[in-house]
C-alpha cells in the first residue's frame, strides 16, 4: 500500500512539473489564500492564545475601582485600597500595586529618557518571574530612604551596560540620585509591556497609606486567583472590604460621612478581568472579523482551483481511459487525482507560511497592535496552517474526484467530443462552482465596501482638534528638583518661551495628557445647584494658555487661560461645547 502510494505521489509530481504554468498559478493562489488566513490566525494565537510571560498566566487578574452608576467604569487603585485587599481578600494569593515613572539615566554620555514602573516588591511573585541576575526587591526596600536599589530589563541591561554581569552592585544615577543595581529581568519578561526599561520600588508614604489618599488612583494592581477561587468570589469580598469602610469613615466626622454618601451614590465597587484582557486591549471583534473575510478570501480561492482542475481533466480524458483501459480501477484514479490536489494544497500551504510570516513584521511593526505581541511559527500555527491546506486540498481536490471523467471516462470522452469542455457533467460542476465563487465574491465585496464606508466616515469625523503639523514630547521633570508646583511651572514657562523661539514654530503648549489616551477624572459640583443623587464626573485636562491656538480648537465664548492663570491660587477653567448645552442650557456658563 505505501509503495503504491508513493508511486502514485511520484506520478502527481511528474504530472505536475510538466504544467509548471498550470502549478505555478494554483501555488501562487493558494498562497495568498492561505498565507492570509495563516497571518490573522497568528495574531490570534499571539494575542490570545499564546502563553504571557508568567507562571500560570490564566490566574492573574486585573484589580482596579469602577464607579458603575457617577464614573468611569476601570479607574486607578489608591494605596489605601490596595493596602486592604492585599490582607483582606482570601480569594487572592498574591497582588501587586505598579505606577509609571520616567526616569533619567546618567551614564558617561547625555543623560537618556527611560520608561520606568515603580512597583511593590510582591509583584515578582504574583507574575511568578525570578530575576536571571541578582534578585528583586525586599520589603525593607519598599521604605522610605531604602528604596534606591534598581532591578534593569534585559534589553536595557544589554543596550547600556554590554550585557557585563558586574553590573550588579553598581551605583547608577537615575534622576540625579545614586541607585544601585540589584537584579536584571529575563529575556522575554517583560510588564506591563516591552517599553518598561527598568523597575523602582514603590515606597509608601505614611500620609499616602492614610484613608484621606482613597480616591487618589494613580496606581494599577494585578493579583493571582487562590486555586479554586474565581473573579466572583474576588469581586464580593473586595465589595465587602468597601461597605466596611464606609461604615468606619463615614461614623468619624462630616467629611467621613460625605465620603460614605459618595461610595453609596458613584456605585463604587472592583471591576475585575483577566490580565490578559487588560494586555490584549480591544482587538477580539476586528480579528475575528478578519478571520472570517480571509475565510471567503479562501473559500473563493478553493473554487477557482476546483474550476482550474475540472478544465485540465478535460485535457486528459484520454489518459484516464487509456488507465481505465489498462486496468486502473476507479478508486486507484480518483486517489490519483486527490493526492495531486493534496500536494498542491501542502505546497501552497509551505509558501503560504513564507507569506505569513513575510507579512507579520509588517503588522507588528504598525502600531496597531499591543508592542508585546510576538509572531512565531509555533506548534498551534504551523498545525492551523496545515490543518488549512489539507481541508483546501480535499475541498478543491474532491471535484475533479467526483467527476464523471473519473467514474466514465468513455462516457466522458465521448461527450467531449460532441460538446467540447470536458461533457455536460463537468459543464454543470464548472458553472455551480462560477455561482459559488460570485456569490462569495459578491458577499466580501459588500462586507468590504461596508467596511471602507464606515472608514471613510471615520476619518471625515471632526475630532474637535486639527493634528495636521503638530508635533509633540514627552516632559518629566524629578520630583527631588522641582518638588512643588511652583517650580514645575517655571520649569514649563522656560522650556515653551524657548520652543516659541524656534524657526518654523507658530505655537507651542503644554498639556498634561494626550488626546485620546485617557485622562484624569473629577466629580463636580456647580456652584448654586444643590447635587441631586450621585456628583456628575468629568474629564480634565491640565492645559497652558496656548494649547487651544496650537491644537487649532476656535473659543466659542469668554475667553482662554492667560500666563497669569499660572498662579496656583487661581480658579478658572475652560469648558467645552458639550458640557456647556448639558448644564447650562440658557448659555450662561462664562463667569
């Protein structure tokens, strides 16, 4: 049997060879097909399928506050809430609580920008990931005073110190004060994304533990399910923790109890997801509607063949009856012909593969993906693209098989004569197939054309600002240099005085968040209206007098911030158009 198959693999591939125009195009085709299917299924086993980089991934959650009926719906953790639910909350075995922090590194040459993340020395262990170098933090290195010890990335390791693993120990400087190295991440770690270059510990004050800091959520926290626990089970005992202190607080004082009014009337509860949800961002419902368009892309390339193949049987009709003639039963010519769609099928599949993987850079390299996302033929992809060939060979392959050339060829050869094309049989095959590869055609035409339609309108939409020339930067300035406000401010007067000075700049500004990147939240109340039920809550952005001229956005009444707003002590702000018709309808919102 296996000497007769491999006869007949030696025969398809003859056949084959001696059509090279023929193969070429089906291997052409099949590639695209495939290699695109193959591209989008490898963004979903990157994105969601994959193993992050952690012990036991699928229990490490995302903790964070969500104001269900007044705000947004994932807001920051404070260290307070994180305090709690680190020893109160049995559902979890481990958490960790992480912020951002720029840093400067000073090494021999210009100081360097880096992307830090101040964390809490537990978050090694909730992750499940050692140093490959050292070791990470202690708690005694998570106090004031303690916390200048640095545990480096591996890239940063390799970038800016050679990969020397005499940098343990070393005193750098970061922000003009001396940290020295402890530890160095493995290759592939990385948290909670590729940029993050170095890890700080986050030392709490004792003000920022004290119950006047909940609310302040500038800090996110990961945590990993106790075994057999679930989000539910997370979930109610972090909303337990929440009524018991707003019972304790709200018994203290005035303002304890307007703090349990607002917990009672914001709807303020956990939200609770998995990290890799949190990682993976938005993606599931665009990804999956690619799979399906590669999908028809596939099925249309499949007809197309099965078409390609049905015209040359028609071209070797005389073959097969000669075979029939000599002795070949159906099966063995029907198998024959199986095994030269099969190997079709692997060939475009290998090439399809090359495609892929071709393409995948381009992807990755985009933007528009999360940067810790990484192509790889693994196990999964290379079963997925294969698995896809051999259902393309036998969907494209079974055709010709069942064709009347197969089970009567002399029947088929005298059809041919008369008609021409291969015999009413192959006639009828052919035009079903050109119907199915309309109807497909027709169905990702219309999906296409919804899909520009609804681009096109996107990018007509006014976002309210005009991007076109704008340039921006990224400013940290060391809290130990510019440890109050006044002293950042005259920091950014001095940076933008000398921006406006350069050639070709009409304006510059500062603001303190990008446009659509999230902003800082704020409950309000408006002067004159007594709150009725929960505060309204509201998007802030901290802005210089000269943001609206460079972001191009027209003052529609009053007037913008001037230098002289500066001035901590002053209390004005801008609002916008919305804002201004839900809550002051009459049009007297200035002043």
């Amino acid at each position: 049997m296996f000497d007769t198959l491999l006869f007949d693999a030696r025969y398809a591939l003859r056949t084959l060879a001696a059509r090279p125009g023929f193969t070429a195009t089906v291997l052409l085709t099949l590639a695209l097909a495939i290699g695109v299917n193959t591209l989008v299924f490898s963004l979903i086993d990157g994105i969601y399928l994959k193993a992050l980089p952690y012990r036991d991934d699928a229990a490490l959650i995302d903790l964070s506050n969500n104001y269900a009926k007044s705000g947004p719906q994932r807001a920051g953790v404070s260290i307070p809430d994180y305090i709690d639910r680190r020893s109160g909350v049995p559902a979890l075995t481990d958490s960790a609580l992480y912020t951002e922090a720029s840093v400067n590194l000073a090494l021999d040459g210009a100081p360097e920008r880096l992307r830090g993340m101040r964390v809490t020395p537990s978050l090694f262990s909730t992750l499940g990931v050692g140093p490959s170098l050292g070791r990470t933090f202690t708690d005694d290195e998570a106090e004031v005073g303690n916390d200048k010890v640095v545990v480096l990335s591996q890239a940063l390791w390799r970038g800016a110190f050679n990969g020397d693993p005499a940098v343990i120990g070393r005193t750098i400087r970061l922000n003009d004060e001396n940290h020295r190295v402890i530890g160095v991440m493995p290759d592939g770690f990385m948290f909670p994304d590729r940029d993050v270059q170095l890890y700080l510990p986050f030392a709490f004050t004792q003000a920022q533990k004290d119950d006047r800091q909940r609310g302040q959520e500038f800090s996110d926290s990961v945590a990993r399910l106790a075994p057999g626990a679930d989000a539910a089970q997370v979930k109610a005992q972090c909303d337990a923790i929440i009524a018991r202190n707003a019972e304790r607080i709200g018994a203290t004082d005035a303002d304890g109890a307007g703090f349990r009014a607002y917990i009672q009337s914001s709807g303020f509860t956990v939200a609770v997801q998995p990290l890799r949800t949190l990682m993976a961002g938005d993606h599931a419902g665009v990804l999956f509607l690619l799979q399906g368009a590669v999908t028809l892309v596939l099925l249309i390339a499949c007809a197309n063949i099965a078409n390609l193949l049905l015209t040359r049987l028609s071209s070797r009709q005389k073959e097969l009856s000669v075979r029939t003639a000599l002795g070949a039963g159906r099966a063995r010519i029907a198998r024959q012909l199986l095994i030269e769609a099969l190997l079709l099928a692997l060939g475009g599949g290998a090439a399809g593969l090359v495609v892929a993987f071709a393409s995948a850079h381009l992807v990755t390299g985009s933007g528009l993906l999360p940067d810790w996302i990484t192509i790889t033929p693994d196990a999964r992809v290379l079963g997925f693209a294969f698995a896809v060939s051999l259902l393309a060979g036998l969907l494209f392959g079974l055709f010709p098989t069942l064709s009347t050339a197969v089970f009567n060829p002399q029947q088929a050869l005298r059809e041919a004569g008369r008609l021409g094309g291969g015999g009413r049989g192959a006639r009828r095959t052919r035009n079903a197939l050109v119907i199915v590869q309309l109807a497909l055609a027709v169905a990702l035409l219309a999906g296409s054309g919804l899909l520009l339609r609804s681009f096109a309108k996107v990018l007509d939409e006014n976002p309210g600002f005009q991007s076109s020339g704008v340039l921006t930067a990224g400013i940290t300035l060391p809290a130990m240099k510019y440890a109050d406000k006044a002293a950042k401010a005259r920091a950014f007067a001095r940076v933008l005085d000398d921006v406006r000075k350069l050639p070709g700049v009409t304006a510059a500004g500062v603001v303190d968040g990008m446009p659509f990147t999230g902003y800082a939240g704020e409950s309000f109340t408006i002067e004159g209206r007594p709150p009725v039920g929960q505060p309204p809550h509201g998007h802030v952005l901290s802005v210089d007098e000269d943001y609206f001229k460079v972001m191009g956005i027209p003052l529609l009444s009053g007037r913008v911030f001037s230098r002289a707003d500066w001035d901590t002590a002053a209390q004005v702000v801008v609002i916008d158009e919305m804002f201004a018709h839900k809550h002051f309808p009459a049009g007297d919102a200035v002043g």
